[in-house]
C-alpha cells in the first residue's frame, strides 16, 4: 500500500511540474520579453546648411555612446526622418576586424566617415541614432534630434 502511494505522489509531482513548464507563463520561453537596452548614448544635435548653391548638407555633432552590463555593441545607425516620414538610413556602422566591438562599461565616440550628409534644400528632418547590443531583438532609438528646416536659397 505505501508503495502505491508513494508511486502516485511521485506521478503527480511529475505531472504537476509538466503543466508549469506548459502552462504557467514564466517558464514558456515564447513569451519572454525583450531585454532592455545595455547601450545608451549622449544628446544627438544636428543641422543643416548651404555648402554650395542647391546643395544642402546636414552636420551631425560628435556623439557619445555608452555600452554596459556585459552588452557588446552590435551596430548603430543614423536615420535622417524625413517631414513626410519617409525615413533613410544615412550612417550605418557595425563592428568588424577594422573597428572592434567597444568593450562593456565602455565610452565609445565614433570618428564618422563625415559628419555632413547630402539633403534637399527647403526640407524638413529630424536625426535619429539607433544602436543595438547583443541582448536586444531590435534597434531602439538612442536619440532623436527636433525638427530642423534646410535654408530654401542661398542668401
């Protein structure tokens, strides 16, 4: 008799610890939620300008970007915003053998190929920096500029 019952408590223990990892929310992986950025960054300013007659160019300052936690940096870009929405991605940097990965707990200023990028003269954008470490899914947007309207002649 205490054989069968001992058989039966261990069967239900088995069952009741199968329908946890099946059912209660905590041990479903699916469900899991995305990790909160580990990389951060300092303000983004930026501007536009008349280099040339009809030739419109947006200056992005130096910024500043933080990576903590055990997180690498995976990749950041800028994204010029267009008035109507329309986005395009203007700076795109990802790690490689030529540019290592900046270790955790680390300041990281990137020396941009050029910090001035060709626009429409008379247009309206906004800049946003997005960057991703190993823990996150997707980009998230490290800083966004205001809008800014490019000169519509030269004066």
């Amino acid at each position: 008799m205490k054989k069968k019952f001992a058989l039966l408590v261990g069967l239900a223990l088995v069952i009741l610890a199968l329908a946890l990892v099946v059912f209660y929310p905590g041990f479903n992986r699916s469900n899991s939620a995305q990790a909160a950025p580990e990389v951060f960054a300092s303000p983004v300013h930026a501007g536009c300008y008349i280099a040339a007659p009809s030739d419109c160019r947006i200056h992005v300052e130096p910024f500043t970007i933080d990576i903590s936690s055990g997180a690498k940096l995976v990749n950041f870009q800028l994204i010029a915003i267009g008035s109507s929405g329309s986005q395009k991605v203007i700076y795109d940097f990802k790690p490689d053998v030529s540019n290592p990965v900046p270790a955790f707990g680390a300041s990281y200023t990137p020396s941009l190929v050029t910090q001035d990028f060709a626009a429409t003269c008379g247009k309206s954008y906004q800049i946003s920096l997005q960057g991703k470490d190993t823990g996150d899914l997707s980009a998230f947007n490290l800083g966004l500029t205001g809008q800014f309207t490019c000169p519509a002649s030269v004066p």
